[in-house]
C-alpha cells in the first residue's frame, strides 16, 4: 500500500506479528524477522498484520488484504 508524501510515495509492506513486548514487537516478512515500533499502534497483538514502514507499524491489516499484497508484492520479484 503506498504512502503519498508531497511528491514522494513510500512503501508500506505487510507483516506478521509474532511477539509483543511493550511497544516494540518482533514481526516476520517473509520469513525475515525484524524489530518492528509500535508506538503508533499500541492496540496490536500477535497473529496481526500491520502495514510496515521504515520500522514503524502505521495500521493494523485484516489478514486476507495482507496476503493480497504479499502476493502482489511477490510477483513483482
């Protein structure tokens, strides 16, 4: 999903969450695992997808949507 700033467009990506510990969370991509910030979306749990970008979780995702786009994301490879 990307993200329109000013002329620039950002790419949020989905992932996983796996583990929750205060307002950081371990989330996979793909199978990598990173160190994901929570602090806009406190409200996340694991087992729910969030729009990734630039280590920040913007919003949680429904997990059908998050597949469509990992999909999408995947044929473009």
């Amino acid at each position: 999903m990307p993200i329109i700033v000013g002329e620039s467009m950002c790419l949020a990506i989905p992932a996983k969450i796996i583990s929750v510990e205060c307002d950081m969370a371990e989330a996979d991509i793909g199978g990598v695992t990173r160190q994901v910030s929570l602090a806009l979306t406190p409200e996340v749990e694991i087992g729910d997808y969030v729009l990734l970008h630039a280590g920040f979780a913007l919003s949680v995702i429904d997990a059908e949507e998050a597949q469509e786009t990992l999909k999408m994301l995947e044929s473009l490879i």
